[in-house]
C-alpha cells in the first residue's frame, strides 16, 4: 500500500474534525501533505488516520490556564491570553511548570523524589532519549531515561509553530491540563513538562506493552476473560473522570496504552472536557464508530456519551471489530440510529447482556458505570484475570 493512500477502515475512524483540520494543513501546505497515508503511524508526516473528529455547534467552556511560560498558555483575565507569540518571546521564556513537585514525587520510580525536584529545569540534554514509541499530529513520542536519576518515562515533543499555526492553543492547553488534573491508575500520567525555544515537552508515565488497538489487530478478538479484565478497567477510569466532571469523548482502542498484566491506561485527552454539574455538551466529537445516537443527532448530550462508547468498545474486544462498522459514514449513522446490534454466536450471553446494556439506545436506560464491575459477565470472569 503507498504512503498516499488511506484504506477505508482508516478513513471510518477518522473523525470531521480531522478532515477539517488535514484540509486546513493542505490549504496552508502544512504538514498534513505528507501524513495522508495508512502507514502514519509510522511514517515521517504527521498521523492523521483514525483520529477523532470535532464540529463545534456551541462555545465551549474552557478550564483554567497552564502551561505558564511556554507561550502556549494564558494567564487568566491576560488580555494578551490569546495573542500568538512571536519567536523572539518564545525564546526569552523561562522553564515551565505545570504542576507541583508532588507530580514526580508519585511516579511509580523510587527516584521520583530526587527526579522532582529538577524538573523544573529540565531540558532535553538531562535525558537520553530511547526508541520512538509513536507519532502523533503534533509531534514524537520517544521513551526516554533522566540521565540522573535512571527515571524512564515516555517524552512527548511538539512544536510550538505547529501548535500556533494550526491554532490549537487551547485545545492543547486544556488536553495538558486535565491529563495532569487525573491520578488513576487507568489513566496515562502526564507528570510535568519543560520547553525550549522550538518545542514543549510533555513527560508522561510509560506503559510499556503499547497500544490496545496494535494487540487487538495482532491477535485477534480477546477471549471473555482478557475482555472483561479490560472493560472494567476501563469503566473505573470513566467513573472516576466523570466523578471529576470530565467527558473523554474519544473512546477507542487506539487511545488506550497497556502496561504490565494487562493494566490498562486510557489516554489522549485531546477531546477530553470538563462538564460541570448537569451541564449538556453539544460539540460532536469521537470517532464515527463510537459515536452514540444522541451525538449523531446533534442533541445535547453528558458523560453517558463515553458509557456508550464503553459498549462499542467491548463489542470490538470480543469481535474485532465495532458493532456498527459499515462502507460509509452514512451507513454507520443509519445502524446506529437504528441500534442495529448483531452479536456474532461467540459472544457469551453474559456479555451481550452487559454490551446491550451499555448500548441502551437512551442515555438514561445505560447501566451506570459503578454497576459495571458487579455485572455477572465481570463477576463471572474476575477470578481468572
Ligand atoms: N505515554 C505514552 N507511552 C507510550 N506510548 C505513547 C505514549 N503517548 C503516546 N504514545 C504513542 O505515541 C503515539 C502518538 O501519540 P500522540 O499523543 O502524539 O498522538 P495521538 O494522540 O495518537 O494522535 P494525535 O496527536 O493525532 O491526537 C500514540 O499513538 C502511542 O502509540
């Protein structure tokens, strides 16, 4: 397959706002010219297949400003907040931080401690810098070793010209902001971040196996035992982000990370939202497969948009694929609207229960995630993950 060409059930898990975004990047001869490929992932451009898309109907509300310093941030109540920086002031910021020194001192590594009380003047000569874990729009991602303390984490580098030129500030400050507000064990920690001239960079927690979605393509379907083990993990990471009025809005196997035994790590935040109280959202965003009929509708919609996605997900676990797969968006929508659910005979009735119930067509008829974990099918499996 060559580099240009992006096979269609790439295209299915690309999102609006992608294309609008890979469009932009064209109209601006940016880097999206190299990265229309299937091989993204892994190839010089930008990934821009099987991403999430985004069409904002409403004005979003935004969190509190971070990434103080960096030329990225805001300082709230700054009328210079939302001003481009120029080269020339980018290069007179001084370190950043994004978080207090207890964000190293709770990285899972004996030498957090020591490690925490550097970061602050980290640059990227105090790390050796190890394989390429992946790529993502906006910049690398490689494992990386502080060279002081032997602390291994994953080291995420964007440029800033990109961030400004393709104007994603905010996007990217609120996706940094809430990853570090998050401390679960199924979530990916970002534990601070540091700056020079050209790139800011994010220092995250490191699960070593890899992307959920590479296993599942490479092995095929998960048994019950594997799946159930990765749905309930799953459904406490939700729980508690919904507990902390946060909507991921972007579930899927490609933004889950897995580290030893199985342990799942939700990440990539970038559509992640804050939802106070009984606020509704009406941004559609995800990715097509997992988009639940309210979103499709373009109705108002909480965080039982990611109890659905839940559902889609632990579908394509047991499957391989998601249960609404189809040609073409229009298809996809039409079986959604109609929660057109077919189960192939592998699938247990335990989880066909707890799959349907996930994927009650009405926000209010889906189990609640706390209810999750006491299903039959994830009772029945627990004792074997
Ligand atoms: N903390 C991490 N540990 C290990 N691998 C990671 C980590 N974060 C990202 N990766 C890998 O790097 C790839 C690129 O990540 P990145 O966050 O830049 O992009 P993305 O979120 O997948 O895509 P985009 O930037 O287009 O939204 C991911 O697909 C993942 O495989």
């Amino acid at each position: 397959m060559g580099e240009n060409v992006t096979t269609v059930p790439e295209l299915r898990r690309n999102s609006l706002h992608q294309r609008n975004l890979l469009l932009s990047m064209r109209l601006n001869n940016g880097p999206g010219r190299k990265s229309f490929g299937n091989s993204a992932r892994t190839s010089s451009g930008p990934n821009l297949a099987r991403k999430p898309w985004r069409m904002s109907l409403s004005h979003e509300t935004k969190t509190t400003a971070a990434l103080v310093g960096t030329g990225l941030g805001h300082r709230p109540r700054d009328a210079t907040a939302n001003v481009k920086i120029s080269p020339l002031t980018r290069s007179k910021l001084n370190t950043a931080q994004i978080s207090p020194k207890k964000e190293f001192n709770s990285a899972p590594n004996g030498a957090a401690g020591n490690f925490a009380s550097r970061y602050q003047e980290l640059s990227l000569d105090d790390f050796e810098v190890g394989k390429k874990l992946g790529k993502g729009k906006f910049g690398k991602v490689f494992c990386v070793k502080h060279k002081a303390t032997g602390f291994i984490c994953a080291l995420k580098a964007m440029k800033k010209s990109e961030i400004v030129q393709y104007n994603v500030q905010k996007q990217f400050r609120r996706e940094v902001e809430i990853q570090a507000a998050l401390k679960h064990p199924n979530l990916t920690k970002l534990y601070g971040y540091f700056h020079d001239d050209k790139r800011v960079y994010l220092l995250m927690e490191y699960p070593v196996n890899g992307e959920l979605y590479k296993h599942l393509r490479s092995h095929g379907p998960f048994n019950d035992i594997v799946a159930s083990h990765f749905v309930s993990q799953m459904a406490d990471a939700l729980d508690y982000m919904h507990s902390r009025h946060i909507l991921h809005r972007d579930i899927k196997p490609e933004n889950v990370l897995l580290g030893f035994q199985n342990t799942l790590k939700l990440t990539d935040f970038g559509w992640s939202v804050t939802n106070v109280g009984s606020a509704k959202r009406k941004t559609l965003c995800g990715t097509m497969d997992y988009l639940s009929p309210e979103l499709i509708k373009w109705r108002e919609y909480d965080n039982r948009a990611d109890v659905w996605a839940l559902g889609v997900l632990a579908f394509e676990l047991l499957v391989g694929n998601p249960p609404f797969e189809e040609s073409s968006k229009e298809l996809t929508y039409r079986r959604i609207l109609k929660r057109d659910l077919l189960f192939p005979d592998h699938v247990s009735v335990p989880a066909r229960d707890l799959i349907s119930r996930l994927l009650a067509y009405e926000p209010n008829s889906r189990i609640p995630l706390k209810d999750v974990k006491n299903h039959p099918w994830i009772e029945k499996n627990r004792p074997f993950w």
